[in-house]
C-alpha cells in the first residue's frame, strides 16, 4: 500500500512539526531556510551534505524508494556537475545525462535531466548491455531565479550566471531502482571516482604503464583495506577494471602529448617544441617537415649548450650513434656525445622519422644552426676535428657533407663485427673451419703499427693460399683496404683521439636512453619522446655532473685512470725550460718518454692520441694539475663542473675546497677547546630542566598511553570473540609463552616493544619491478656486453659492460686477469659433433670468434 506523506507548510506550522517529527525523519542542520519540512532519513542518505535544502515533496513508496522534490539554495549551473559528482562517491549510484531541455519560461536557466547507468536505453531489436536493468530511477534538476533574493542584484543575465547566490535548484529525485546497490553483481558496474582517476594520473606520471599501474594500485588497496579488501575488489568505483585504466591512459596521453600519429601528432609536435624555446627563453629545440612528409628535430637543450662551450674535448672528437624502435611512430634518435672527465656527456639529439642521407641531412644542419658561437672550443658551424661513428654509408655522407672538415673515422669493432657477419653468410660460401683464419687476417691489418705494415698485411692476405679458394673474399678486402684512411689505428696516430677507437660511448649513452629513461618501455609518441630528451635525459646529467664535482663518481670512473705505487716509483721527470713540457724517465724499462700537459699528450704509444697515460697522471698528480678525461683534483675544475650543471655560479664559499685546510682545522680546533667547558656546564643545566620537565609530563603521557592500550585489548578480545575457533589455538600459545617465557620487567619490555612486527612478511619490504610490460629489443651485440653466457641477469649498471667482456678490439687495452673471467668449464668445439640442445645464439664477437659460432640478430632483426 502506497502512503502519501505530502505535507503543505502553509497549514503546519513549526511546533507542530517538531512534535510530530519520528525515529523516520529528522531535520538537516546546515539548512538555513525557515520554511523547510523536515527531510526524511532515506533523501538525507542520498543527497551530499554542504548544500542548503528545502524539501517540499517526499512520497514514500516502499522500503528504500521514494520520490522527492527539494530546492538547493544559493545553487547555480557551476554547481550541478560537483553535485551529481558527490551523489555519486555518496550513495553509489551513476546518473547519466539523458538530455538537456530547452527552458519553457524566462525564470528557467537550465533544466536538465538524468537517469540511472543501468537503464543504457538499448535500440530496438539489439542485444542490452549486461548492466541494462531497465531501472526507471531519474533525477531531474532545473535551475530557476530565487525569488526571495533576486532583488538584491541586477536584473541581467551576466551576473546570473556568474553569482550562485541569486539561483537556486530545483530538484525532482525519483529513487525508484529496480535493482540492489549495494551488491558485487551490480557495483562491478559503477564509474570509478574522481579520487580513483587521480591516483592512476598519478601512477602514469611515474612512468607505469596500465598494467603495472594497476597491479600497484591493487597491491596498495589490499595493504590498506585488509580484511575488507574483498568489498573495494568487487566494486568498479574503487577498484576499476583493466578496460577502465587503458581508456584513461590513452586519453591522459592524448590530452598531454596529442595523438600518436597524423596530422593532430605534427600539430601537437611543433607547438611542443616552440613552447619549450618560450619556456627556456631561447632557441633549444627546432623542427623541420619536409616535401615527403619525414620530419626532423634537433634538440639542444640548456645543459647540453653549456657542455658543449665548456669542455675543450667536444672541439676534438665527436661520437654518434643512432637506434629506432623506441617509440610507437617508429622514430630514430640520434645521440651526439663527447668524451669528459664525467665520460661520455649529450651535446645534441636529432629525432628523424627515416634514416636516408636526406633527412640526415636537414636533422644535422637543424642542429648546427643551434650550437652557439664559441662552442666545440671555438670551431662551432666547423664541427669537431674528428667524428666516430659506425659504418653507415647514409650517416657518413650527411657528416661529410654538413661539416666537411671534420675528419669521419670508423668504429674498429663494427668494422670486425661486419667482417665476421660477412663471413658467416651463407651467400659467400665460406666454409666454418676457414672462417677464423679468415677473419685473423682482417684483424691483423687494423692492428697494423704503421701504414708499410697495413700494406704488407694486405698483400699477405691476398697471396694467402686460403684466401685465395674464395674470391668474393679478395673483394671484400680491396674494398675495406681503399677506406683503410678510416679505420686502420696506424693513421690515427696524430689525431687526438684520446684513446678511443670505438663509439663506445655513444653506444652506453644509447644504452643509458633505453635502460634509465625510457625503463625498456617505447614511447607514446614523438611528443612524448621529445619531452623525455628535454627533461628526464636532461636531469640525469646534470645529477651524474654534480656527483663528479662533489668527488663521488661512478666505480667505474674511480678505476679508470688508477697507477699503483710501483709504477709511480719507478717513474722520475724533470720539467723543461719553465713550460709545461716535461721529461719522463722509467728507470726500471730504461725508457724516456716527452710530456705535454698543456694539450695533454705523450710521446709513448699509449699517450700519443691524448689517452691519459701514466706518464701524465704521475705528474698531474705531483703539482696538482687538472689532466684531460681524469676526475677533477682542484677546487677551479670542480666550480666548472658546477656552473655547466646548473648554470649557475652562486656556489657556498669553500664548498668544493680540500679537506686537509690546516688554518681551518686549527681555528676549529681552538673554538672546539675554549667551548668545552661551557659546553659541558650547559649540558648539565639542560639536562636538570628536561628532567623536571619529564617528572611533570610523565603521569599524563602514561594516563593517555594506558587508554589507547585499553583499546588495543577491547580490538584484540572483539576480534577473539568473532571466531573463537580460529584464534583459540593462538590465544593459548600466547598464554603459555607469557608463562614460561616473561618473568621479569625486561622481558616484559622487551616482549611488547617486538610485538607484531614479525608477524608474517612486511608488504613494504617487497622491492617493485623496475622494467615495464612493453620492452625495447636491445641493439645487435649490446646484449652481450651485459649478460652471462649462462644467462640469468638481462642488464648490468647501464653504460659500461663487466671487465670480462672487456677486449681490445672494443677499446679496452688493459690484459685480462683470471679473476675478471667468467669461471665456466667449456668443452672443446668439435665441428663434427652435433649439439645436443639448441641454444640461443650469442653476441659477442670475442666468444663467437673464440669458437666459432654466427653472432646472431643484425641490424634488419629487431
């Protein structure tokens, strides 16, 4: 039976009301309007509190349905989104707009109507959505002058719609679901809360992809609920479904870096590169579209600007390296780096969309225009005196032709790793126990010592009686040897390459892009792409600097440049004339070498391309001189260091001075003596007002610790009392344990200070995963460089490989000790044997050389 409970406050006046008020019904408190009947409990539990209501209609239809209607005062059209959003987080219930009326009358500003989420209205003869019920619930809201405070205010629209205090809402509630709410079948249904989305925004922030985010967010919610995690997992507006959280990241990902693809990408693209030169108040950033659609960004950003005018080695040799695959677009990124003290240091970022030597072209001419007047130590629009690179004929025709008088040398490694790739081709015909003698030749004339021995080389290798069964080999060294200018080390000899023949260099920092930035997970777009070179590249240098000039660099820098005692005994010089060249003698090889720190080269073989040798090193150390590529020893270098990583002079005074100040020490030596005494004398007065202190404070601490511990034991017994079957072997091992074990103060002490915290494993104690769902495949042989042969570990400290895979051919000249070698037991190749299982194929040329084995993926397989 339906019981109408419509009230007219005309003929009831407030007595009245208040004596026939029951345990149904109660009065909203924050409501300021007089003529108000009073609100039922059942419209007070869906309706959000902070608003001022006046309920005029409350028809009671059954248990939990009614039909209401109320006013919100001071309520305004600003205010109708906030306010369905509440009713929502409050009662669990979705309310979609169905549509939006025309007003019928002039004291209508808006009317609009809305409906439950599980009436989805499906088309005729069409299959309804699961969460379609068909529930008839509604929600109607018009927005209408207030009467009683128009007056007040102007009569115009403009201040109608921008003062909330002279509207106000007129709301027609039809509570009438069909449905349970309060269910898991029906609450899996339900749009997660704004709360909800901000914390996912969040997690997208740090980098997470949807599904490690919410992984993370489900991780969080059960260590957070406990026991009632069972109630957040089954409704969808606290924890969201997969569907969910993929639509909110592409949609965060369009708002902030556009569409990954089409003309709305390019749109996106270039605004973001001109608000980056308006943000950095200069041009950093520039970008080119070409006639074929392919486009190029040169990206130079503040900190590479100031590395590029403060080092003097970016003015001698440059390394460069590019890699594709690292974005959904399919994006190539080209690094340009210099060698430093620091290592290897950014001094520019092309992003090209081909690797033809036309787009090479326009990216590298986009970044010379950006460097500034006195960078590469003065050369500048000239570039550096030498470029290293690997052998791509596309990358080395731009070079030659953007910067002609720079001189363009090759990778050494890339040139052996070619040759062995080509003697495992099939379409060569070169059979597997003649390919390591092959491949020795070539080998040999790179090592040439001089440009005579590189030519007897090459004509040994011709008349070779092996080399001779296959002449698509004799063509392929004629073709290496009429290049020999760029790869042979006998022709780098005056060259200041400071000892490197590889794009070792380029290759970690690629290496560091991969790994450290992008966490081996592709990019959303080139707009993304852009912004992590800009800021996240950006700031882990600029923290890698200021970890140089406060003296705490990587291990592998710490090692780099070490003598030990011996050698340094062993060496005696002299200085000559007053300049800074000097005469080194070793008086245990009886060798004599000549010292230039001023461009820091030696004439023995290891110093005479600029490598630090120990020549230099032992006398750099003696006068305390700055020397190339070694960490800083002086206050003056490591203040440079400074400013290039922050661009900022404003350093504390002494800040980056030496420890062994001797005035210093004696002024604090002195200070420390004459405060001793009053020191102590004012410790001892502290320590007798702290104790009167404590002597006041202790019953009232005590007395409110006492309380909570009371609590503690209420929680502890209603929770004993909820499953006496489940905790009653627990309880009695307590008991027991109390028994025998606390008999004195100090174990009583002891025993509830520890209470609880071994309890099972700690959920924070576990260490998140590093890598995301969606990996970057890693560039032919970088594998190996950080990987066992047994496998297990897929990375190592980014940018340097272990000392065992170290050999000279990739730039590392120091002999390999028994302890740096991998302890495996490796049987004999036997090309006659098959293997017993397939294994993967490996990347590095030392090992596949050493037994004869194809170096696996090329540049084509990625």
């Amino acid at each position: 039976m339906i019981r109408h409970m419509k009230m007219h406050l005309e003929e009831v006046d407030t007595q009245t009301l208040q004596d026939n008020l029951g345990p149904g019904s109660l009065e909203l408190e924050s409501s300021k309007i007089i003529n108000s009947q009073p609100m039922h409990v059942d419209l007070q539990s869906q309706i959000p509190t902070g608003y001022k209501y006046s309920v005029t209609e409350h028809t009671s239809l059954g248990e939990k349905t009614f039909m209401a209607k109320f006013f919100i005062h001071e309520f305004g059209v600003n205010d109708v989104v906030p306010f369905i959003m509440a009713m929502r987080d409050q009662n669990k219930i979705t309310y979609l707009a169905t549509n939006v009326r025309k007003p019928n009358s002039s004291e209508i500003i808006l009317k609009k109507r809305y409906r439950c989420h599980h009436n989805t209205r499906p088309k005729i003869n069409s299959n309804s959505s699961k969460k379609h019920f068909n529930c008839k619930a509604t929600l109607g809201i018009q927005i209408v002058k207030d009467e009683q405070l128009w007056s007040e205010f102007p009569n115009n629209s403009e201040n109608v719609s921008s003062n909330n205090l002279t509207t106000k809402a007129e709301v027609q509630l039809k509570h009438i679901h069909n449905h349970e709410i309060l269910r898991a079948e029906v609450l899996k249904h339900r749009r997660p809360t704004n709360d909800v989305e901000t914390k996912f925004l969040r997690l997208f922030e740090e980098g997470k992809t949807p599904s490690k985010a919410l992984f993370t967010f489900k991780s969080q919610l059960r260590n957070e609920k406990g026991n009632s995690y069972y109630i957040y997992a089954g409704d969808c507006g606290e924890l969201p479904d997969p569907q969910w959280v993929y639509y909110l990241y592409y949609k965060s990902f369009k708002k902030h870096f556009g569409y990954s693809h089409g003309e709305h990408m390019m749109t996106s693209l270039k605004e973001a590169v001109e608000e980056y030169n308006i943000e950095c108040n200069s041009d950093m950033a520039a970008i080119k579209v070409l006639e074929d659609q392919n486009f190029a960004i040169a990206i130079q950003t503040p900190l590479m600007k100031r590395i590029s005018c403060g080092f003097d080695e970016c003015g001698e040799i440059l390394f460069i390296d590019a890699s594709g695959n690292i974005d959904r677009f399919g994006c190539k990124v080209f690094m340009i780096y210099s060698n430093s003290c620091a290592g290897g240091l950014p001094i520019g970022t092309i992003i090209l969309t081909s690797e033809s030597t036309s787009v090479i072209t326009e990216g590298l001419e986009l970044w010379k225009k950006l460097l500034l007047p006195g960078a590469l130590a003065g050369r500048s629009k000239k570039g550096p005196k030498l470029f290293m690179s690997d052998d791509s004929a596309a990358e080395r025709s731009a070079l030659n032709k953007v910067f002609p008088e720079s001189t363009l040398s090759l990778c050494i490694f890339h040139i052996l790793q070619a040759a062995w790739r080509y003697l495992w081709d099939s379409n060569h015909g070169v059979p597997l126990l003649h390919r390591q003698a092959l491949y020795s030749l070539v080998k040999e004339m790179i090592y040439s010592k001089n440009s005579e021995e590189l030519t007897n080389k090459f004509n040994a290798a011709l008349q070779n009686n092996l080399a001779k069964k296959y002449p698509k080999f004799i063509s392929y060294l004629n073709n290496l040897y009429n290049r020999k200018e760029q790869w042979a080390l006998c022709f780098r000899k005056g060259l200041l390459t400071r000892g490197q023949n590889t794009n070792n260099i380029s290759e970690a920092g690629m290496k560091i892009i991969k790994d450290v930035i992008l966490e081996r997970t592709k990019a959303y777009s080139p707009v993304q792409l852009f912004f992590f070179i800009v800021n996240e590249l950006e700031a882990f240098y600029e923290m890698k600097l200021f970890d140089i000039a406060a003296n705490r660099p990587p291990q592998y820098l710490k090692n780099k440049f070490n003598i030990s005692k011996s050698e340094k005994d062993n060496l005696e010089y002299k200085q000559i004339d007053n300049t800074l060249i000097f005469e080194v003698k070793n008086k245990h090889k009886q060798t004599e070498y000549n010292v230039d720190l001023d461009l820091g080269i030696c004439s023995c073989p290891q110093g005479n391309t600029g490598f630090p040798c120990k020549h230099q090193i032992v006398i750099a150390l003696d006068l305390k001189m700055g020397l190339n590529l070694c960490l800083p020893t002086t206050e003056e270098i490591r203040k440079k260091i400074h400013i290039i990583a922050s661009g900022n002079s404003d350093i504390k005074n002494g800040w980056y001075g030496s420890a062994d100040n001797e005035t210093k020490c004696v002024t604090d030596n002195n200070f420390i003596e004459n405060a001793h005494t009053s020191t102590i004398t004012q410790t001892a007065e502290n320590n007798q007002i702290q104790c009167i202190a404590d002597s006041q404070d202790i019953s009232q601490s005590y007395d409110q610790v006492m309380n909570d511990f009371n609590d503690v034991i209420e929680k502890m017994k209603s929770a004993f009392d909820s499953d006496k079957e489940y905790f009653l072997p627990s309880i009695k091992s307590f008991v027991n344990s109390f028994q025998n074990n606390v008999k004195t103060h100090v174990s009583l002490s002891s025993a509830m200070q520890t209470f609880g915290k071994y309890s099972g494993l700690n959920p924070n104690s576990k260490k998140p995963k590093l890598m995301g769902n969606k990996q970057i495949v890693t560039q032919p042989t970088a594998r190996s460089r950080r990987t066992t042969q047994i496998g297990g570990r897929k990375n190592l400290a980014a940018g340097r490989n272990p000392k065992w895979k170290r050999v000279s051919e990739h730039g590392y000249t120091q002999k390999l000790k028994s302890s740096h070698l991998p302890q495996i037991k490796r049987k004999p190749f036997n090309p006659e044997q098959l293997p017993s299982k397939i294994s993967k194929t490996p990347h590095s040329l030392s090992y596949c050389v050493e037994t004869n084995k194809t170096l696996g993926a090329t540049h084509n397989t990625k």
